[in-house]
C-alpha cells in the first residue's frame, strides 16, 4: 500500500506527485485518510521559498480533515472521547511539546520553542515522511490535538477552521473584552478577515467594516451582514474619513490586519481611535519593511498585538463556531479541485482568483 502526495522538491518550481511507501506506525500514532485539504495564501510564500521554517523537500498542507484507517493503541480526542477507526476528524496543525518555557510557565503554547507544524516545518526527508494535508494519506503522531467530528459536518467546510478560523478566534480573544458597541475593521477579505468579520459580528459588534478590493468577497462581507465595505481602490483619506464618520471623528476601537502584508499597517493605525488596539495576525512570513510613525502610536496610546497562529483552545472554538454556521462558511468555498490539480489550486490562490480552494479525495 502506497500514499500519494504532491511534493515540493524545489521552492518556486511546481509540485511533484510521488507515490510513497507507508511507514509502520509509532505508540500513539494514526494512519488517516484524507478527505477533505485547504489551499491556505500562506502555502504561496512557502513555495516560494519565502518562509525559513520550511525545509526541502516537504509534504505541505497544514489543512486537514480525514477519515481514522489505524490507531496504534488508544488516543481520545480533546473532548475525551476514544477514537476508532472510520471517524471523521480534524486536528490541529501544531504539535507543542509541553515542557518548554512558553508551554509550562508563560501558558502560551502557541510559540512552544519546539512547535512541529504539519505541512510547514515537517521535512519529507523525515519519519514519518506523510506529514502534510497534500497526500491523501497523512500520519498523525501521538501529541497531536483531535477533535472528532459529526457526520453531518460538511468537511470541505470545516476544513478551513483548522488555520485561518482557528487564528482568527486567537486574534479576537487577544482583545481580553467583549465586543458590544465596538467598531471593529478588518483589513482584507481573504479567509482569515471573513472569520474575523464573522466572529466581531455574532459578539455584537456595533459596527462591522472591511476593507477589500474584490466584489466576491464584498457579496461574502455582506451575507454575514457587514455593515460598511470601503473599496481598496478608494484613496487613503477617503477611508479613513468614511471611518471617523461612522464613529464621532474617534476613529476604530478595534482594527485586525488580515491581509497578510506589511504594507496595510500604517493605514491601519491611522483607523485608530485614541486608546484603540491595532491587531496583526495575517503577517505570516518576513518581508520588506515599513515605516510606522511611532509618535503616532504614542500620543494616541495606540496598543500594538501581533497574533501568531493558535493553540488547542482556538482551534475548538474555531471547529465549534463553523459547525454551527456551516451554510455561512460554504460560500468561502470557490474551488474544489483533486490532488492532481495541486499546481493549479496553488496558482488560483497566488493570482487572486479564488475565494477558499479545496482538494477533495
């Protein structure tokens, strides 16, 4: 019995379908077959050679839901309950080790010293070789967080809670307060924005904005019931005007960079009211760097979080809120394609063609 995966062997250069033997399986380990991987914008910078955490060559995909084919002893899923072969899941992309600095003492397992990530820093080269959502089989080792999933959950759908969903819940809890009378923008309308949008809007945000340049993510902002959509193509002054509108000339308690470039900050600090709270969690690899007026920042006591992936407690809150609003989340849903298509998925998403690309198996 052989996996089939898509391998990038070189960055910039397409990926390679490979057919793979299977490994025996360690203590602890499942053998899942895939059956629903998302195409994440991040997946982009990785084959570009952009990101230093990715070695090669790799299996990516850090997006996954997939049916148990075999459990190497017991594993129960962070509900408690025991897992068997046949059941539906998703798990989370990180693997932590618990015993770090940042995992014991700071709590913040999220930036564990020693973070394994399926499908980003996991070379192929490596035991247990499938470690990416881009096979249609994938090893999960012992550590790794489950959740088990209803059979009425749709994967396709679900699949994309597992990064952009689950970091987007990370971003609205780094706020430490609810979101009643908030004015909250949201800067980019790719999948991790939408989340963004959704979550400040079901936790009674008095103003929704979006900041978007593509009139199929404005039909997406506006079945979540958005309440201000400001063009990308509008200039500067006029955004940030249309905000001081809406808000007494204060300006935004609340904005999230969702873009995943450095270039939205300066403009997203300037949405800010004084006192406000400026998010960035869509910067995901090292870029060119901005300018940012830090007198700014000061005189308008401006706090400044970065929002760095998510940890067990994100990622259930992100899997339990799409469940409930799976018909929401289904029109993210542009492109279904199969592993062979990789290459193309991969290009719909750099050329911002696409909404949520998703391989199914």
């Amino acid at each position: 019995m052989k996996a089939k995966a898509a391998i990038l062997e070189e960055f910039k250069k397409p990926l390679v379908i490979r057919y793979v033997e299977i490994p025996p399986l360690l203590e602890g380990s499942i053998l899942v077959k895939m059956v629903s991987s998302g195409i994440c914008g991040s997946d982009i910078h990785m084959v570009d050679g952009e990101d230093p955490r990715v070695p090669i060559p790799i299996i990516l995909g850090h997006e996954g839901v997939g049916e148990i084919v075999e459990i190497n002893g017991e594993k129960k899923d962070l509900n408690g309950e025991i897992l068997k072969r046949g059941d539906l899941i998703i798990w989370n992309r990180g693997v932590v080790c618990g015993e770090c600095y940042f995992c014991k003492v700071l709590k913040m397992p999220y930036l564990c010293e020693n973070r394994k990530i399926y499908g980003i820093n996991r070379s192929f080269k490596e035991y247990p070789h499938l470690s990416g959502a881009y096979a249609d089989l994938i090893i999960l080792e012992e550590k790794t967080e489950i959740l088990k999933l209803s059979p009425n959950t749709d994967p396709d759908v679900i699949v994309m809670a597992g990064c952009s969903g689950a970091t987007a819940v990370h971003a609205i809890d780094a706020l430490g307060d609810n979101l009643l009378d908030k004015t909250v923008v949201v800067q980019g309308g790719g999948p991790l924005g939408i989340f963004a949008l959704a979550l400040a809007k079901f936790q009674g945000a008095k103003n929704t904005i979006l900041i978007t340049g593509s009139s199929f993510r404005r039909e997406i902002a506006e079945k979540i019931g958005v309440d201000m959509i400001l063009d990308r193509n509008m200039s500067a002054e006029e955004r940030v005007n249309k905000i001081l509108d809406i808000t007494y000339g204060r300006g935004a308690d609340i904005v999230i960079e969702a873009t995943g470039t450095n270039k939205a900050v300066p403009e997203g600090l300037r949405f800010l009211r004084k006192g406000g709270t400026y998010i960035i969690a869509g910067v995901a690899s090292p870029q060119e760097k901005v300018p940012i007026d830090f007198y700014e920042v000061s005189s308008k006591n401006i706090t400044i979080k970065g929002v760095w992936v998510s940890d067990a407690e994100h990622f259930k809150k992100a899997v339990s809120f799409v469940e409930k609003h799976q018909d929401l989340f289904a029109t993210l849903i542009t492109h279904k394609i199969s592993l062979d298509e990789i290459n193309y998925g991969l290009d719909l998403v750099r050329e911002r063609k696409a909404g949520k690309v998703v391989i199914t198996y």
